[in-house]
C-alpha cells in the first residue's frame, strides 16, 4: 500500500502541473484548438483530486492494519489507538497534515471544476491558479515530506501512538474544520486574481465567490473556537484562548476575511474599494499560507508546532512567488480596479464598512507584530523576550471596544450620508440600553477604576447589550413595516424581512452571535482560581462553592493508565455534583496529560483539574476554577454559525427572478426597502 | 421670513434637546467610571503571576496558569513569588529579581523601555496613520466630487444611474 500511495501522489503531482501548464497555454490563446486543451486541462484538474484522494486512503489504510513499515504511521499510530483516532492520524503528523492541505485542495478544486459552467473562461483562470497551489503542495509531499517514507531497518512491533492531546473527539473534527477554512481561502484567491488577470468586467466574480468566501469563513471560525474549546476541556489551564503564535495563525486570515466580507459590499453595491478588496483576499491567502509556515518552519516556539524542519524554506519562498504573481497583475491591471464612485460623508454605512477594516486590519497587524515582535526584539538586541497574552489583551481590546462600537452604529447609518435626525432617531434607544447596562453592572458590585480590566469588561458587555439592542430595532423597524403591507403577524413578518435579505439579516445574527460570545469574554476578568492537596474527606472553599473530597482512584487500560478524584461539590451549603478530575498517562507515547472535570450553568462554570499527585502522602493536588460566563462564549459562537448559515440561505426575491413579476406588484416593495433602510 | 424664523428656532431647540442628551449621557458615563474607585492590594501575588510572569519551562504559560504534568519551574517560581510579596517588594523589584534569574524571556510581555517601547507603539501608530490616510481619501474626495446624474455630460447614462439607484436600496 505504501507504493501504491507513493505512485498516487506522483500521478497527482503530473496532473496538477499539466492541469497548470497547458490550462495556462490555452488561456493566452484565442482559438478553439484552446478550448478543448481548456477542457483537457479541467479534466487534469478533477483527476488530480481523485489521485489525491487514493493517496490519503492508502494512507488511512496502513493506519488501520497497523503497517509500521511507514514511518509516519510508527509514529503517529499504535494497535491499540481507538479507531475514530485512527482517522485523526492523517492530520497529527507534519507529512500526514500536508496530504490532508493536498486533500481538501483538490476537493474544493473539484466541485469548482464541475461547476465550471457558471463561467467558463473565469473558472477556467481559478482551476490554473488552484492547480499553481496544488504543484506546490504536492511538490513538497513527492519530495520534502513523504508521508509513506519506509522504516530502515527493523520494524518495531507496536508505534508510538497519537499525541494524548490528540486523543479527544474534538480533535478529530478541529483540525478539518480548521483546514476546511485555511485551504477554502485558496478558492476566492484564485477567483479574485482570475479575475484581476483577465480584467474581468462587473463584479460577477464577487457574486460567484460569495458562498464560497462565507463557507470557508464560517468553516474557519469553527475551526478556530473546536480549538478553543478542546483548550478548554483537555488543555486544563482554565482557559481557551491563551495567544500561542499557532492560535494567532488561525486568526490573522480570520480577521482579514472578516473585513472583507464587510468591505466587498461597498463594491457590490457602489463599486467602491476595489483595489482594497482584492490586496484583502490576496493577504488572506497568503496568511492561510503563513499560518501553515509558523506551524512547521520552528521560527516560533509553540505548544502546537510540529519539529522544526527545511520545509519552512519551501514555505518562504511559496510566499515570495505568490505575493510576486500577485504585484504583478495587480500593477499590470490596476487600471482596471478603479472606484466608481467616492465616499459622500464620514457619517455613512461606507465610512462605517471603511473604518471596521481600518479596525479590523489594526488587529490582525499587532497580532502579527506581536507573533514575530520575539524574532525582532532578538535580532536587535540580542535577548530573546516573550511577547504573551498580556500584550495581546493590551493592545487588542481598545480595537475591538471600537469595532463592537462600530457593530452596534454601523447598521443604523444610511448608504451615501446619514442626517442628524435620522442619527438621534436610531440611536437614543441602542444608547441609552448601553448607559444604563453599564449602571447596573456598576451598581451590581463592578469597578472599573479599580482594575483596567474591570473596565473594559464594563465597556464590552455594555458595548454588546448595544449591538443586540441595535439588532433588534433593526428586525422590528422592517417587520412592522412588512406588518403595515401584509397584514401578518410579527413572527411571520420577521421570517418574510430575512427571506427577502438574507445576507443582510443573517449578518445581524452573526453581528449578535459577536456580541453574546464577547460577553463570555468580559467574564473572564472575574475568574478565579484555588489549588489544594486534598486527602478523603478534605475540603476545599472556592467562591460559593465546597468541594470535598469524597476519594481518590486509579485505573488501567491497553491505551492508557489513570487516576482520578471524586470530588463532591455543594453550593451554598447544598449538594450539586459529584465531579470527576482526572490525569492519564498513555503508555506507547510515555506522556502524561489532565482531564479537567467541568460543572457548567448559565452564569459560570466550575471547572476542576488533577493537577498533580504528592508521592509523600499519596493525596491528589485539585485546581478549581470558578469561570464565569463561560457558557456565553459558546453559545456566542453557535449563534454565530446559525448567523452564517441563514446568510447563505438564496433571497426569496432571487428564487423568483425567472418568474414575470408584474410591474405594479413591485412598486410597493421598492418603498418599503426605502423604509426599512438600503440594502446592506 | 416668520416660517423661516419658526424652522430656524425649531432646528435650534433639536440641537438643544440633543446638546443636553449628549451632556445627560456624558455627566453619567462620567459618573459610572468613578463610582467605586478603589484600590485592592491583597490581589498583587494574582496580578504579578498571571499578567507579569510566564513559566520558563518552554510551555510559554502565564506563571500561575502552567499546568505542565511534571513541570520542574513553575511550583519553585511560585514558592519564590509568594515569598517575595510576603518580604514587601515592590512589582519592580520582584520582577528584576525574575529577569535576573531567569532572563528578560521571563516576563509575560515586552518592557516599555529601550528597544521593546516599539511593541507598543506600533500597533497603535499603524491605526492612527491607518485612520489618517483614510481621512485625508475621504477629504481629498469631498474636495473633486464625481459627475452627480443632473450635471451636463451625464444624460445619458439614466439608465445606469436607475440601476444604480436599484441595486443601493433594494431590501
């Protein structure tokens, strides 16, 4: 199976740089002898995806039958590895990750080439560009990083097993999730610089990508809170997000696809911000690739790095092409990216889009600078520092107080200028909601002078009651008018509001999915934390609630050693749990790690870690943290992806384009969209 | 001329109402940030080993957040924590005593002297020029409009300006 994989790979590898090379040639040329290498080329394409595909599968297959003859599979499986970890193999390791990138590269690459006939020509530009992605990363599988790389020697009779921190079922959905979006920016790159390259008139290439920018989007941001979430539940430090250079990596072509999404309106709708547009998804891509970088080129120390290795350079010098290719066209066809119209007022939903991507960018910036700021910071001065969570929060929240800001005022100011009156009209409400949010949390115990961080929180969860307030009046201000026309009621006229506009309205969502999982992150200022060897019977206070101690076990299995406590849990006096930390050591890879036991309820969660073992006394020592609002954080996110899926549902208007509307029957829509405000 | 007068008092008494609301707004903005002013110095030993300090294991945790199964740093870098809080130095003299032990890599972010002063700095000065830049577009725009549809020369594109008009404020 190892050669059959090894023979797979280089098969794909020809496709692709056939599908790249002639698809190339028959695009500088106009004749129809091009049309059919075109086709030849797109066949190439979709082939590649197969030969891609029967490479990860022989892969999969040796990781099933426990062939250790593979080097990646002795050390990153054992015969003991339970089989959804199986699975999980293909991505745990540096090889086995880079065919999974090949993978879902020639998937995407897939379903574009099949649905080539929503525009030939400009799918055609995106197939050789996707194929251009697809030489490189099958270039370093054929030669850098072979994933059935043969064992020298003799063949030990059991592998090393998956990393234990692995060893979690988030774990075989978040690196996917994570991957989906990182490869998925490939495909609205080569759209956009298809695009740029053939001079590509209007802007039906940004309605083509839509769905696929949002997808791979909301497939990243899954991505990104599984992570924060397996964090959270195997990590044991308390917390999900603790600004390691790998979780910036995720973020920073986060944040750049956040602002694009936003900014690509404007050129929708007023064909403004073209240049901007276009630089935003080429420094999306290229973030995908350098977040790809940092995990495998050991520049940065990380608790997520794979070992530091050569194909780092690969990376670098990826980077160069790509960001060449990318000045190039772009200075060969700016001419072509030139705004048709020009910001009117500072107080417009333009200017509100402009600065959310000032903001926006700001913060991928100083995530940026903070990640490489050590490697600065060494080669002036000689002292390697540390730039850690500190300097992230310091820098960062002031910027997303403003973008929160920002998500609350943004929806309610008009395209083009908004009058004073319409400003006090739309506002007083969201303002006085936030003025008196922030009363009541400082009457309620909250305070802000004393701690700086006590006074963000204020501001965030303030800020957020803001956004939802604004939201809301948003929904009701256009279902009443829906109401006024229809006659229905409030639900159904709030259903048929979101039918009509569904990116519009599923954006508000997501907008509140923000606001919800940002009041998840105020809470966090208020966490705390005890430690304490507890022996049978001991017991442990930690705000209102009593852990005792009840006992302490130990356990085995084929895969792993354990031991656990059984920690029972009163709040204010009375039972509420029976919690159950535990630390295991898994025998193949001789590593230890901590399954923290969580409580969770609306308001906090009670989150207990073994954190350690006195061999004097044989008592555990337990970690108890009190985190509140936790739970909005998740379900912060939840919101978010229903956001997005509602986004992405068609609008009821363009389901029924084929359909004669009569004239009359249009006109009073046209009202009431002037009404409930313009578009976007 | 007195239904000039009549709409020229009446703007002025909106600005008024909305000159107050802006003072309402601020006076209790202003309010809710100084209620509760205060000082807590018991939270020093939390505020140092979870915003200052990091374990120098390689884990790159914050100090009092390093849950390494066997770390062989972070119980002793505690233990040296609390006795020096217990002793009564001040922040900077704990934290000179780290960075002599252990190296500048111990502290959680970048000092704000020398060299380092730019980690800070430069988010912020890219916003700011951000902000500027797009301030000084904005200004340069206002200054040479583009063609509007009633100016001579731009007739004959009604159609695309209806278009336009269509596709700015559909739903």
């Amino acid at each position: 199976m190892p050669y059959f994989g090894s023979f797979a790979l280089l098969c794909a590898l020809a496709l692709s740089l056939y599908c790249l090379v002639v698809g190339a040639i028959s695009l500088l040329r106009e004749n129809p002898a091009s049309q059919r290498l075109t086709e030849t080329a797109r066949r190439a394409g979709i082939a590649t995806f197969i030969a891609v595909a029967a490479a990860a599968a022989a892969l999969l297959w040796s990781a099933f039958h426990d062939d250790f003859s593979v080097a990646y599979i002795l050390h990153h499986s054992n015969r003991d590895l339970p089989i959804p970890y199986k699975f999980a193999v293909l991505w745990s390791g540096q090889e086995g990750s880079l065919l999974f990138w090949s993978l879902l590269l020639g998937a995407y690459g897939f379903v574009l080439r099949l649905r080539h006939k929503v525009d030939i020509r400009l799918t055609a530009y995106a197939s050789v560009i996707l194929a251009g992605v697809q030489v490189f990363f099958l270039l370093l599988l054929n030669f850098a990083a072979k994933p059935f790389a043969l064992m020298q020697g003799e063949i030990p009779p059991d592998g090393n097993g998956l990393n234990p921190l692995l060893q979690y079922p988030e774990m075989v959905i978040h690196p996917p999730m994570l991957y989906l979006g990182y490869v998925g920016m490939s495909v609205p790159f080569a759209f956009a610089l298809g695009a740029l390259i053939m001079r590509y008139p209007g802007e039906k290439w940004i309605h083509i990508t839509r769905r696929w920018t949002m997808v791979t989007w909301m497939f990243l941001t899954c991505g990104i809170f599984l992570g924060s979430h397996w964090a959270y539940y195997v990590l044991g430090w308390g917390g999900y997000w603790g600004w390691d250079p790998v979780e910036n990596a995720s973020l920073l072509p986060w944040l750049t696809a956040t602002a694009f999404l936003h900014s690509v309106m404007m050129q929708e709708k007023r064909g403004m911000m073209k240049v901007w547009n276009v630089w935003l998804i080429f420094a999306t891509f290229m973030l995908s690739i350098l977040g790809t970088f940092l995990t495998r080129s050991g520049v940065i120390s990380s608790v997520h790095a794979f070992a530091q290795s050569s194909i780092g350079d690969w990376f670098l010098i990826f980077l160069a092409i790509i960001f060449a290719v990318c000045l190039f066209f772009f200075v060969k066809n700016r001419s072509h990216l030139k705004s048709e119209h020009r910001l009117e007022s500072l107080v417009s939903r333009e200017s509100s889009f402009l600065f959310n991507n000032l903001l926006l960018l700001a913060s991928c910036f100083a995530v940026l600078w903070g990640t490489f700021f050590p490697i600065l910071s060494e080669w002036v001065t000689g002292n390697k520092i540390t730039v850690g969570s500190p300097f992230y929060n310091h820098v960062n929240v002031p910027i997303a107080l403003l973008l929160l800001l920002l998500t609350a005022t943004g929806p309610l100011l008009a395209w083009r200028r908004t009058s004073f009156a319409s400003l006090r009209r739309n506002f007083t409400i969201p303002t006085v909601a936030a003025v008196a949010t922030a009363g009541a949390l400082m009457i309620g115990g909250m305070k802000p002078r004393q701690d700086v961080s006590y006074f963000y929180s204020l501001m965030a969860i303030s800020l957020s009651v803001m956004v939802t307030v604004t939201i809301v009046s948003e929904f009701l201000r256009g279902a009443r008018v829906i109401r006024g026309h229809t006659g229905r009621n409030l639900f159904s006229s709030v259903l048929q509001l979101w039918r009509r506009n569904t990116r519009r309205y599923g954006g508000y969502i997501v907008h509140f999915g923000v606001a919800v999982a940002v009041i998840g992150l105020a809470g966090s200022v208020f966490n705390q934390t005890q430690e304490k060897e507890m022996g049978n019977g001991d017991s442990l206070q930690i705000g209102k609630y009593t852990l005792v101690c009840r006992s302490y076990t130990q356990d085995d299995n084929a895969n792993f050693g354990s031991a656990s406590a059984i920690i029972d849990v009163f709040k204010n006096g009375h039972p509420l749990v029976t919690m159950y930390p535990e630390r295991r050591f898994f025998k193949s890879s001789q590593q230890a790690n901590t399954l923290p036991s969580v409580h969770s309820s609306l308001f906090e969660d009670l989150y207990l870690v073994y954190a350690g073992h006195n061999d004097t006394t044989d008592h555990p020592i337990i970690t108890a943290h009190v985190n509140p609002l936790v739970g909005w954080f998740w379900a912060g996110w939840l919101i978010l992806v229903l956001g997005t899926l509602l986004a992405l549902v068609p609008n009821e208007a363009a389901v029924k384009v084929t359909q004669p509307v009569p004239a009359r029957a249009t006109a009073p829509e046209v009202s009431m969209a002037q009404t409930t405000g313009a578009g976007d | 001329m007195t239904l000039k007068t009549n709409m020229g008092s009446a703007k002025a008494g909106e600005l008024l109402t909305a000159t107050r609301w802006m003072q309402v707004i601020a006076v209790v903005l202003f309010s809710v940030f100084f209620l509760g002013a205060g000082d807590d110095f018991e939270a020093r030993f939390n505020t140092l080993g979870h915003k200052k300090l990091i374990c120098v294991c390689g884990c790159n945790q914050i100090l009092l957040e390093c849950n390494h199964v066997g770390c062989t740093y972070s119980d002793r870098m505690r233990n040296e924590l609390i006795a020096a809080v217990q002793r009564g130095d001040s922040d900077d003299l704990v934290l000179q005593a780290f960075v002599q032990k252990y190296g500048p890599i111990v502290l959680a972010a970048p000092t704000t002297t020398g060299f380092n002063r730019i980690a800070w700095i430069m988010p912020f000065a890219v916003l700011l020029a951000g902000f500027a830049f797009a301030g000084m577009i904005v200004l340069s725009w206002k200054n040479k409009p583009l063609l509007s549809p009633g100016t001579p020369g731009a007739g004959g594109q009604l159609e695309e300006f209806k278009e336009q008009a269509r596709r700015e404020t559909e739903l």
